[in-house]
C-alpha cells in the first residue's frame, strides 16, 4: 500500500477548540443552542452584516429549512446550477419541486447567468446559485432578473465563507444563505452548516422550523409563558459542543483565511507556466471578486488525462480528487427529464476537474511536492 505523504484534507486544531468543548461539557449544556451556539450566531452576524444566522447540523438542513421557508410545494420549479454537490437540489425536491438544470460558466464553473431568463418560467420559485470554490455568482444579474420575476434567491455558499462579490459578503445578497461546516471547509466543526437570514420576516418562523416546529425560542425570551407545536418543523440545531470547536476555529479566522491565500497563491504561481504550456486551465478569480480561497483545482485537456493525473499522484503517496459528475445525468436527474447535451460545459468540465491538496495543515514542503510531481508528469 502506497504510503501517504500528502492527504487531500485534514482537520486541524487551531486555537482554543479542546478548552472550549471541556467549557461546554462543564457548563452542564451540550445539547443545541447553548452559551457556545449564541456565540457563534453573533460572530456570523456581525462580521457579515446578516439579521440573523442560525447553526445547523449541516449546510444540507440550512438549505432543507430555506425550503419550508419558502413553503416549495410540488409542481414548483427551482433553478440550480448542474455542477453542484447532491444536497443543493435535494433540499428542494424533498419538497416537490422539480429541479431546473442551468448549465455553468466555463471561467469561474459559476452558475451561467446569461442562461438564466430563459430558464424561468410560471412554475420557477426560486433561484440557487451556488459559489463554486469560494468566488461570486455574476450578483448583479442573478438579483435584477430575480428582483424583476418576483423570484427568491438562496445562496449555496458552503465554498464562499468571507468571500465578497464588489465589495459585498458573499451569503447577504438573497433572501437567505446556506453555509457548510463540514470538516472540508475552511472553518470546520467536523459536520454542520447555517442559514443565513437576509430578510428580517422570516427569522421568527425559521426559529420555530429549526425548534421542532415549536415556539420554544420565544419560551426562553420569555415572551410566551409556555411553548407548543405551532408549525411544521425538525430537529436542525447542533450541538453546543460542535458549536465549541466551530467558535474556536472563528476566532482564528485571521491565521485559517491568511494560510489559504498563501496556499492558493503558491499553487498558481507554481503551476502558472506549466499549466498554459499543456492547455490546463487553472481557478480564474474575476477582479470584482474576492475569494474565500476555499479550493485549488486544475481542469485537464482530456477525461484520460485526469483519471492517469489522480493514479500517478496517488501512487506515489498524493491524494487528489475530482467532484460533481453532472447532476442531469444521474439517475434522478434522468428522472427530472435531464438528457445529455443539456448542458455541455457541465459535462466536459466534470470530466477535466481535479482538485489538489487543500487543508489548514499542508505545508509549503508538502506543496512542493505536489507541485514537483505535476511537473514530471507525463503529457
């Protein structure tokens, strides 16, 4: 068995997070929304500007919640980028909508705003756009045709923690927001996510979805002398002690957000000439955006040559890795009507797509190697 010298993640101890779980367990509160979850829902509020946050147990419940916020009933139509992970269009077709499938962007693998109009129709709802490795949807466009169809946008921002599109945090321009914790993100409490809430009428009823469908949040304000089954709801709050490791990891957001710039920027300036050498595209950040500098990924001239990358590196002990297959042509997509040629850039790029070591960890000697390595390999 191939020793690994490099892994493609690996979750990291950054400050306080050991101290503070011990804290959680002392304070006799482990379960959802103790002294450690409030402070996190603070944290997320100030630093992006947001009404309300709220902790779940994944970016998939974040999304699950922003779809009974919107009461997506079947027959609904919801337009989501094909080149995403499963739980973007899950979240609403547990609902009953019927995911419409828009094809990418070959820069950035964003949502392809200039296909957008022309996919709405009496049915849509509500548009996702998802923030593919941390760098901004065209906002701009997406909010005009949205504001101009009465249509709600949610955010997938489980790549785009603190990324800004002009100047504005990625997570505050829709209605609502969905963020990912899961131990592959930039700040991670292992599993867990969080609704972002922009729009002010809907804090108190998601506080209700996200308590079981109960009042119990307006019980502990005191505002009710009792709390019942007021709406429909599940269980979506995490745990005070995942809340303690994730609070931990936010107050090293200055040392987590300054290592993966470094990374990303050794990466590009490593592999620039040998990438425009062989025709392999690498990450393309517009000027107007500011990434979270969430991922490092090439995409190869050819299917072949992506799947001999990922055996070659792996053999001699650096994991690497490829994501999304086109979510139209999965079984439930095909099932949705979705066909190939439907959207051809989504097709091709999730073939050429590799993504390289990427962690709070990786060293700049574990980078070299990788990036001696993609120098020797042979074309």
């Amino acid at each position: 068995m191939t020793e690994i010298k490099v892994d493609f993640n690996r979750p990291v101890i950054r400050g306080r997070e050991l101290e503070y779980i011990q804290q959680a367990i002392d304070n006799g509160h482990i379960s959802g929304d103790g002294p450690f979850t409030k402070k996190c829902h603070t944290f997320l509020e100030s630093e992006l500007g947001v009404p309300k946050a709220l902790l779940t147990t994944s970016c998939t419940h974040a999304l699950e919640m922003a779809a009974l916020l919107l009461e997506i009933q079947p027959g609904d139509e919801i337009i989501i980028p094909d080149f995403t992970f499963v739980s973007t269009v899950n979240a609403f077709v547990l609902r009953g909508a019927r995911p419409i499938f828009l094809d990418i962007r070959p820069d950035t693998l964003n949502l392809d705003e200039s296909r957008l109009e022309a996919a709405i129709t009496p049915e849509t709802r509500a548009i996702v756009p998802v923030h593919y490795a941390g760098v901004g949807c065209e906002m701009d466009a997406i909010m005009e045709i949205a504001d101009r169809h009465h249509l709600a946008v949610i955010e997938d921002n489980a790549h785009g923690l603190f990324g800004k599109y002009k100047g504005k945090s990625l997570g505050t321009f829709g209605s609502m927001a969905s963020q990912s914790f899961h131990e592959t993100k930039n700040f991670t409490s292992g599993e867990g996510g969080a609704l972002l809430i922009n729009d002010p009428i809907l804090v108190e009823r998601a506080e209700i979805i996200r308590e079981k469908g109960t009042n119990r949040s307006r019980f502990f304000r005191g505002q009710v002398d009792k709390y019942t089954w007021v709406d429909i709801g599940s269980s979506y709050l995490p745990s005070d002690i995942l809340a303690a490791f994730l609070l931990a990891q936010f107050e090293q957001r200055q040392k987590i957000q300054l290592h993966r710039r470094q990374v990303w920027e050794m990466y590009y300036a490593g592999l620039n000439d040998w990438a425009q050498a062989r025709d392999v595209q690498l990450p393309q950040v517009p000027g107007h955006c500011e990434q979270s500098y969430h991922m490092f990924y090439l995409l190869l001239p050819t299917l072949d040559l992506r799947q001999r990358l990922i055996t070659y590196l792996r053999e001699r002990g650096i994991y690497s890795v490829f994501h999304y297959l086109p979510l139209h042509l999965s079984e439930m997509g095909q099932s949705f009507g979705g066909k190939r040629g439907d959207c051809p850039v989504t097709e091709r790029v999730s073939d050429q797509l590799v993504r390289l070591p990427y962690h709070n960890a990786l060293t700049s000697a574990e980078q070299e190697q990788v990036i001696d390595l993609l120098q020797q390999f042979p074309f």
